[in-house]
C-alpha cells in the first residue's frame, strides 16, 4: 500500500484529525481539487464571517445613538470585499503547508475510486490500507430553463460590486445571511421562498422576530413562490417567471436553495460504497458497508449538524480511533447552532419548539433583558434567552436559545453546564469576570 490513510478532501473533516495522526508516524496522503482546506475557510464561514462584522459593529453604533456616538459610519463593499481577499486568499496556501509540514503528501486533483483500496488522480493510480471521504457538500442549483444566470453563495462572497436590486431564491442559513448582508451594504432585496417558513432548525418565534427587523430595514419577502424560469432582458436585468402570472424583474439572482453531497462524483461504485442523495451511509464508527473505508463530515448521511465543529469533531474522532484510542462508537457532545443574522439567533441542545411542543416533559424559562443593565449598556433592545429544563431529569438544564447580538457568547457560556451536566450548586463555585455575559448568566439560572 502507498499509504496507511488516503483522505478525500482537506476540509475540516480531514485536518483536524489528519494532522495529529500523522505525527503518531502513521503514513497519510490527502487528495484535493479545489482549495485546500475545505469551503469553510476559503469559500464559505470565514468569508461570511469578515463581510458580517462591520455589519454587527454598525448595528451596535446605530443603537449607540445619542448615547455616547454620534454618526454612523457607512459600509463600502469594495473596501470590504479587499479585505475579505486579504484574509481568504492566503488560506489556500496556509491550508496545504499544514498538512505538509505534519509530513502529510498532498496530491491536487480529482479523485474517483478504482476499488476498495485504490484512487485515481490524475490518471495515478494511489492505494491505501484505509480511506476516508471527507469531500463536503456543494451549492444545489435549481434544475429550471435560464438556471446558468444564477449564482451561488461562493460567487456572492466573491461579488465584485453589490447589485442595486438582489434577488434569493430560498429561506435556510444562506439565504437569511446573504440577505442582511447585501441589505446593509445598500441593496434592494427581495427573498423568494417554496413555503412561507424561514431558518426551520431554528425557534419559530426568534425567526419571525428577525424576518420582522429584516422587513423594517426594506427587505421583501415572497413566501410560497416556486420559481419556474428566467430569462435575460434588452437591459441585462432578469426576469423571473413563477406561477399564477408571476414576474419579477432584478438585477442579480442568487440561488440559494441548499446544498449537496459531493460523493456522486467520486464513481464509489467501483468501491461499493453505500450513499443516497443526503449523503454516504455510515455506522457509528463512521464507518461504510466496506470495512476499510470511513467518511466524516457534510460527506454523511446523518442527523447531526452538518457543521463545521462537527465536522472537526468527527475528524479527531477517527484519528483516535485509528491511533488505537479509541474503539468505541462515537459519541456526540452537546452541539451549538448559529445563524448570523442581525440580531443572531444561536441554541444548543434542546430545541425551543421541541420543548414547547412538550410541556409535560419540559419547563421553559423566557427571559427578557430589556431590563438587564448589562445587556443595556449597548442599548440592545428585543433581546432574549430561553432555558429549557427537563422534568425527568430533576430540572437538570438540557437547552437553550437566544435572539440577541452576543448571542453567540452567551450559547457559548452555556453549552459547558449542558454537557457537563452541571447543578446550580456546581456553577455556584464558578468566579467570573464582571461584569461579563457568563456572570449574568449564572444570576439567571435557577436552581435545577
């Protein structure tokens, strides 16, 4: 065999487990095709996350008002557009040294299986006495008459000028996000929907307060539209043709209707491996109806997230378990979600809709903090929190979900008690910073 473990793909399903098995002396080579490492860090999150944060701080300015700050500053898209390439474009480099500086061969270029054991790539032949598949998902493209005049999310984070008038085919992470975006940069927006529910993994009444804040800011939402063509005008804008005579005239069309797993493309038929249209079938050891080969990451078929930190989590565990480490079948911590939209919503564990739907098992505490004075010190208004506890398990704290712009921390502060299953008498021995989210957060909790 040419390698001990020949991974498909660089992402973060690869990396993060690759690296520190490598240096255990096992012998890995890593096959990519595009950029090395993954979308997350050269054509999705990152790039999400530079062109997001003067949104945030301008939003945090604007509620700042008369309170300290005059003036709004004002966001220039070229600008900001530059320094997402400053910070993007190395990562491709930076992402392939990584892996080579573990002693890891990297080998660019496409990969489809020649059997259980064995890859092409450039017409190479490369054999391994295991493999994983960690190839990642891509941008879904809608199957409709003038589909090649829409762009997907890696062409948007890539968007040269902003449109004046922008037009988003879906309702998930994308599209909710891509449109706070474009809206604050100054572009007319117009949000195209199958059904009349936005960010469904999220609660439904954290959603509708941000499709509410998104609508005052002057974007447009047309629910339960299916978009049957579109066609390119004299003038270069584009029609959109729906049902029941409905048109719509826009300048730039971004499809963001989902995404799909890239296993299709990797002929594992030769292999045998199993896969259906969500993914590649795997047991909880990660592991394909064939023995030797694994897969990790968006590449799965599964419930859990098709996130980032899970994907990296899923990366580590198969490094332990070929380190020898770890035999047993994976086990899945308590996962955190985030959508960053403005306000953000953010949760963790039980879902808000799940335990209100339930209240015989399940006790929820909302809370507001409107009239938190920490919370106000940023004069941040609509702000909220849910706790949810379960019943049976002695009112042990089992969930959350927020609706703020320190969202994200403040999931973060209690995703530890969930997983760590802590009482209030154990976050009592806690001694935090004040004044901080963490220390307003363990006033709030009650006694479980």
């Amino acid at each position: 065999m040419d390698f001990d473990v020949l991974y498909l793909g660089s992402g973060q399903a690869t990396w993060n487990g690759a690296v520190p098995l490598a240096k255990t002396g096992v012998k890995i080579a890593v096959v990519e095709e595009s950029q090395y490492g993954g979308v997350c860090s050269n054509k999705g999150c990152n790039a999400k996350i530079i062109l997001d944060k003067p949104i945030e701080l301008v939003e945090k300015i604007k509620a700042l008002q008369g309170r300290g700050i005059d003036g709004v500053p004002s966001l220039n898209w070229k600008d900001l557009m530059a320094h997402k390439h400053e910070l993007i474009v190395p990562q491709d480099e930076h992402g392939q040294s990584r892996l080579t500086n573990a002693g890891i061969t990297t080998i660019s270029g496409h990969a489809e299986f020649v059997d259980a054991h064995t890859v092409k790539v450039n017409g190479k032949n490369y054999t391994a006495d295991k493999i994983v598949i960690a190839t990642g998902m891509r941008p879904h493209r809608l199957d409709i008459p003038g589909k090649e005049l829409f762009h997907d999310s890696t062409d948007f984070l890539s968007l040269p000028d902003m449109p004046k008038h922008m037009t988003i085919l879906g309702g998930g992470f994308v599209a909710i996000e891509f449109a706070t975006i474009a809206n604050a940069v100054g572009a007319q927006v117009d949000v195209i929907t199958r059904s009349n529910r936005l960010l469904r993994q999220f609660p439904a009444q954290y959603v509708a307060e941000v499709q509410a804040e998104l609508k005052d800011r002057g974007v447009r939402f047309i629910p339960d539209m299916e978009i049957k063509s579109a066609e390119k005008q004299a003038d270069d804008s584009l029609k959109l043709v729906g049902p029941h005579e409905f048109t719509l005239e826009t300048d730039y069309v971004l499809d963001a209707t989902g995404r799909i797993p890239n296993h299709d493309q990797l002929n594992l038929e030769a292999a045998g491996v199993k896969a259906n249209a969500r993914g590649i079938i795997v047991n909880d050891n990660l592991q394909t109806n064939v023995a030797n080969i694994y897969a990790a990451g968006d590449a799965l078929d599964k419930t859990t997230p098709k996130l980032t930190p899970t994907a990296a989590f899923e990366s580590r565990y198969l490094a332990a378990k070929f380190m020898g480490k770890n035999k047993g079948p994976i086990k899945y911590p308590v996962i955190s979600e985030i959508v960053f939209t403005s306000p953000r919503i953010a949760q963790v564990g039980v879902k808000l809709d799940e335990a209100l739907a339930d209240n015989e098992r399940y006790e929820v505490e909302q809370v507001s903090y409107d009239g938190d004075w920490f919370r106000q010190v940023e004069n941040e208004n609509g702000a909220k929190l849910a706790l949810i506890f379960d019943k049976q398990a002695g009112k042990r704290l089992v969930g959350a979900a927020e609706l703020s712009h320190e969202a994200d921390n403040t999931i973060n502060a209690i995703l530890p008690y969930i997983q760590m299953k802590m009482t209030r008498e154990q976050l009592n021995d806690l001694v935090y910073l004040f004044p901080s989210i963490e220390y307003t957060l363990q006033r709030r909790l009650p006694l479980v």
